[in-house]
C-alpha cells in the first residue's frame, strides 16, 4: 500500500527562519546584480580605451609594465 506523505504544519519558528533565508537570497542576489553591473561597465570602458597597468615587484623592486588594449565593434 501507498502512504500518504502529509506534509507537517510550519510552526512559527520554521517560518521565520524561512523567511530570513528569502531576505538573504534577496540581498545576495541584488548583491551579484551590483557586482555584474561593475564588471560590465568595468569591461565596457576597457574595450574603449588602452590601459597600462604599472607594477612594482615586491621581491626585486623591478617595474613591470602591462598594456592592455581592446578593440570594440562599431555600433550599428
């Protein structure tokens, strides 16, 4: 025979505990949505424009120089 799988009553400690886990999904994701928007505008000014980022190693004090360049689609 099948039993029937009831599901238990939320009691009220269950459901703020719920409810705290959603606020948090909340943020995270509007988290990511913050970082995603800064990555791509960070992304979108460097195909733009060459950069040169300027590092001094910490070992030998020696300047390290890295250029980068992007090259962007013309915009129909």
């Amino acid at each position: 025979m099948v039993e029937e799988n009831n599901p238990t009553p939320v009691t009220q400690e269950q459901g703020v505990d719920i409810e705290n886990i959603k606020r948090r999904l909340d943020m995270l994701d509007q988290r990511l949505d913050n970082i995603d928007s800064m990555v791509t505008a960070v992304a979108e000014r460097v195909m733009s424009q060459p950069i040169t980022l300027n590092i001094t190693c910490p070992h030998c004090g020696s300047n390290i120089e890295i250029a980068i360049i992007g090259t962007r689609k013309p915009k129909k």
